[in-house]
C-alpha cells in the first residue's frame, strides 16, 4: 500500500495463486463462503479482490453462475484458527463423553 513494487508483485502472485486454489474448492465442495484469515487478509482488500477475480475465472461453476462463493477476511484475526482447533476439541471430547 506504501508503494513497495517488489512487496506488490509478491502480493499479487500469491494472491492469483490463492484464487485458482480457491476454484478448486469450489469445484470439489461448492461451499458459499471461503474465510481467509489472518492480518494478511484483513489489512489488503486488493488481496481478496485478487483471489475473488482469480477464483471466478478460473472456477467453470462460478463463471457459468451455476454455485456461488466469495472469499472474505476473518472477523476473528488471527485467532481464528486457535479458535477452531479448540472448538474441535471440545466437539471431540463431548462426543467421546456421550458414549
């Protein structure tokens, strides 16, 4: 955002990279939502633009409006991921505990 060209073009590789990762998502799960997180993700809208644009043209379902999805940022930063593991856990141990 401050004008690093060499930072940029790093962003914008990942980001076209991420997106033709996402269409294969798609393609296998068909889910609505694909959740990006991290400060990455929530500090640089032009990276979900990026993934967003890479992931329609390159997702058949998507371009031919058959499924939709987006990719969007995390609300819960960086803690989402420890976050989820703990709620496995504790859906893991309730469910051990029912038996």
């Amino acid at each position: 955002e401050k004008g690093d060209e060499p930072a940029r073009s790093i962003l914008e590789k990942t980001a076209v990279i991420l997106g033709k990762l996402c269409a294969n998502v798609v393609l296998m799960m068909q889910p609505e939502k694909i959740v990006i997180v991290g400060g990455l993700a929530e500090r640089s809208k032009s990276v979900l633009e990026t993934i967003n644009k890479n992931m329609n043209e390159n997702c058949w379902f998507l371009f031919k409006g058959l499924t939709n999805c987006q990719v969007i940022a995390s609300s819960l930063g960086d803690h989402a991921g420890v976050l989820g593991s703990i709620c496995k856990i504790r859906r893991l141990i309730d469910k051990k505990q029912k038996k």
